[in-house]
C-alpha cells in the first residue's frame, strides 16, 4: 500500500511541477 501512495505523490508532484512550469512558460 505504501508504495501505490508513493506512485500517487510521484503523480500529483509530477503534475504540480508541470503545472508551474506550464504558467511560467505560457
């Protein structure tokens, strides 16, 4: 179980970082 959570944060941190980097370059 501890695993699949760490794979969800990998995603979601994934997904912020992609996010910020998407809005500073538009």
């Amino acid at each position: 179980v501890q695993e699949e959570f760490s794979m969800i944060l990998a995603f979601a941190r994934n997904d912020t970082l992609q996010a910020a980097i998407s809005l500073m370059f538009p």
